[in-house]
C-alpha cells in the first residue's frame, strides 16, 4: 500500500496543488500507521516522512518559555526577641501574669516580673519568645489587641539569633546554587529562542522546497519497496 502511495506521488510533479496535497496527506496518514505499530520503515521512507511532516506542518510551535529567575526569600525568624516599649500597666489573664508594654505603635504582652518601681510611660525593656496568642485588653478606655510573648532570657535570645543566622546562610547558599542552575538555564534559552526564530524564518522556504523535491524522493523511497 505504502509503496502504491509513493509511486503516485512521486508522478505529481507540476500537477495542482490541490493533487499534492491530496497525495501527501494519504502518505502520511500512511506513514503514521506504520510508525503507530512501530512497523521498521526504510531510511529513504524516513527521508520521504520527514519532508511529509514539514509539509504538513502548521510552522514552528510556540516559542521557548523563559525560565523563571529563583527569589530570594528571607527565613522567618521565630524565636526570642528583644523587645523595648513603654510601661502601659499590669495584665491578669488567662495565660499568666505579666505587663502591657507600647510597642512601636502597637500593645505587646510580656509575661515577665518587672523588677523595680517602674511608673506608666517608663521605658522597659526585656525578651520575649513569640507565642501566636493575643489578648484583648483595654488601654485608655478603648478594647485592642496585644501580641503575647514569654519570658525569655538573653541566652535563650541570642542562641535563637545564632540559630537564625545558620538558616540565613543555608538560605542564601540555596539560592546561589539555584542561580547558578538558572544562569544554565537561561543560556540554553537564549540558544533556543534564537534556533526558533531561525526556524520560523526559514519555514516558509523549508516547505517549499520539500513540496518540490517529494516527488523524486517518493520515487527513490518506492524503489526500495
């Protein structure tokens, strides 16, 4: 069947288009059968299918994706903090005792004796390990909402920084070595957009000429049929 199919095409040439392009789909169509059952097709049928191919092709397919460039991402820090405010009175809750403290513009709750005689707008300072809880408490006759830290001490505080500061540099050697990856990555994309840009380019000839030459190659691919 195969070898029926060649010979007709290769008899097209000069004859409408509209025959070609007849004949070349019935031989792809073909071609793709035998290929489907991963039937062996001659080298001279392969030469004959890769030019059916760029016939039949619609042109190149969209063009190469740019990689995308690794971000950066700071470790979130977790542990003990130093925190400093402004003395705004005692606190009796749920979760313990400890002293409401004006913080940056905010109320943090800092589970911790003062010691001292300490008045209301006195600058304290002391450390603190994050817990994800809040209080509702009322300052000035108003209802907000303090963050709850624990006591920590100043050991606790910089073994946390020092633990902070490995993820940091384990952090950022990732992101070197994935910079590295993506520097690779982007060459070989320069590479490929500019082989797709050649393709695109030279399409238009490509199919051309292999409209032109399928006739004599039908002819040399039926003989070895």
């Amino acid at each position: 069947m195969l070898k029926r199919e060649l010979g007709y095409l290769a008899t097209l040439a000069g004859r409408s288009d509209r025959a070609v392009t007849v004949a070349i789909n019935q031989v792809g169509r073909t071609l793709d059968w035998y290929e489907g059952r991963q039937l062996p097709i001659p080298s001279q049928v392969q030469t004959v299918a890769s030019a059916v191919d760029l016939v039949r092709s619609e042109g190149p397919g969209p063009p190469p994706e740019p990689p995308p460039e690794p971000v950066y991402e700071e470790p979130e820090y977790y542990g003990a903090q130093k925190i400093r405010g402004f003395y705004k009175g005692a606190y009796h809750g749920g979760t313990g005792d400890g002293f409401i403290l004006l913080r940056k513009g905010e109320y943090v709750i800092l589970r911790a004796e003062i010691k001292g005689d300490v008045r209301m707008g006195d600058p304290v300072s002391g450390y603190g390990a994050p817990t994800n809880a809040y209080a509702r408490i009322t300052v000035d006759g108003q209802i907000r909402e303090a963050d709850i830290f624990f006591f920590a001490d100043e050991k606790e505080y910089r073994e946390d920084k020092a633990k902070q500061k490995e993820e940091i540099l384990r952090a950022k050697a990732a992101h070197m070595e994935a910079m590295r990856e993506y520097e690779k990555e982007k060459a070989a994309y320069r590479a490929a957009s500019l082989a797709y840009q050649t393709e695109v380019s030279t399409f238009p000839a490509r199919r051309v000429q292999a409209i032109a030459s399928l006739p004599s190659l039908a002819g040399a691919a039926a003989a070895t049929l």
